[in-house]
C-alpha cells in the first residue's frame, strides 16, 4: 500500500478516493515491472507519514527529505522531480521580500505537515507568526478574508490549486523563492519492499533519464488544472 500528500498535484493528489500524479504513477509502473501489485490509500498527510513510520504504509509517493523523515523512511534516488518553495499573498497585498527576516511581524499559514526545508522549518518555528492549516483551500480563504499575509508552498501545486478552486485572480506569488526542494519516492523502514530499493533505484533513474517523468509531470499538471 502506498500513499502520498493528498492535494500536492502534479507530483501526487487525491481523485475519486484514490491517489494519481506524477508519483503515484511511477509507483505503480516500477512495481508491476517487479511484478509487484500495489494500490493506494488517500489520508490526511500527517496522517499518511505517521502510517508510513508504523509501517502501516509501505510507501510515500512524494516527499521532501528531513532529518526527522530519514529515521524511518528509505528515500528512493534519484529524487524525481525538484519543487519551488515560495510565499503566497492575497492579490494586490505583495510586500518586499529579499530574505527570510522581511517575514518577521507577519502572520501566516501553513498547512499540516508541510515541510519547507530543514533551516526554513526551523527559522518558521522560531522567528515566525505561523499557525497550521488543514488545507490550501484553507489558506486561500484565509488570505482572501485579510486574517494572515502569506502562506509557504510549492508554487506548482498552489498555481494548480488556485486555478481549481478559483483563487486564481485572487493570489499573487512571491518573486523569490523561500527555496527549491527535491521530491523523493520513499519507502517505509518497516515494509518488506525495502529490498527492493536498489532495483527500485535503477528502474527510476531510467525512467527520468527516458523523459517519461517529464511527460508524466505535463500530464498530470493539464489534467490537475481544470475545475472539477
């Protein structure tokens, strides 16, 4: 079984009660060619990360590497894709943003779970007014009513997110990004699949090197965009 974030499209989101993107794809095509069938499981993502360190999950199709997920994940190699962090604001409420401190004074929101780099997770817990958000739609609202200034995220999944829910005209992104994260496959510490990492392993960086990632990513990125 496997699971993933479950509103982080292209790389993976949740549909009819099941995962599909750019992640759960790869997971599905490298396990049938180890003639291995998997089937996936939508959970809240905190949710979805405690089950994967139970071993309750045995995979997560889409995750940043932490210091605190490396003590019970194995992450696949290569990362398969790579994820602009970057600040969301309300339209027209754009502010001067050069360094992480232009935040300080603010209040913002992220979601449950998110991770935005070790030293960017850090500085937010010490340094910043940031309350946690069960989802971006959430946060959209929040931004939208005045009640916070900016929320981190990917900028792909917030474009994506904001198109579906129609926040597009309603947000602006940032210039500069907080950072740029690699997303990684990652197997549970505790599934019997981690035996099978290193041809999970081969089997991946072919498939990126073939383009099959890139054009999964385009896929999933036109058909995660349309209202639903």
């Amino acid at each position: 079984m496997f699971s993933s974030h479950p509103e982080g499209a292209p790389a993976a989101c949740a549909k009819e009660k099941k995962l599909i993107g750019v992640g759960p794809e790869l997971v599905k095509i490298i396990f049938a060619e180890l003639d291995i069938s998997v089937e996936s499981k939508v959970y809240p993502w905190k949710r979805a990360l405690d089950y994967a360190k139970r071993g309750d999950i045995d995979v997560i199709a889409g995750a940043f590497l932490t210091p605190e997920r490396a003590e019970y994940l194995e992450f696949c190699k290569p990362n398969y894709t790579t994820v602009d962090q970057v600040i969301i604001v309300a339209k027209g409420k754009m502010f001067q943003f050069g360094k992480w401190e232009d935040l300080i004074g603010l209040k913002g929101v992220a979601i449950v779970g998110d991770s935005f780099g070790k030293e960017f997770d850090e500085f937010m817990a010490e340094k910043l007014d940031v309350v946690r958000g069960s989802n971006l739609f959430q946060g959209f609202k929040m931004l939208e009513k005045g009640r916070i200034n900016f929320m981190p995220g990917s900028r792909s999944f917030a474009e994506i997110q904001a198109r579906k829910f129609g926040f597009r005209n309603k947000i602006e992104v940032l210039p500069m990004p907080i950072n740029t994260e690699k997303l990684y496959i990652a197997i549970s510490m505790k599934s019997p699949f981690r035996k099978y990492l290193s041809e999970f392993n081969k089997k991946l960086k072919q498939l990126k090197e073939d383009g099959i990632v890139e054009q999964l990513t385009q896929k999933y990125i036109k058909m995660t965009s349309s209202k639903q």
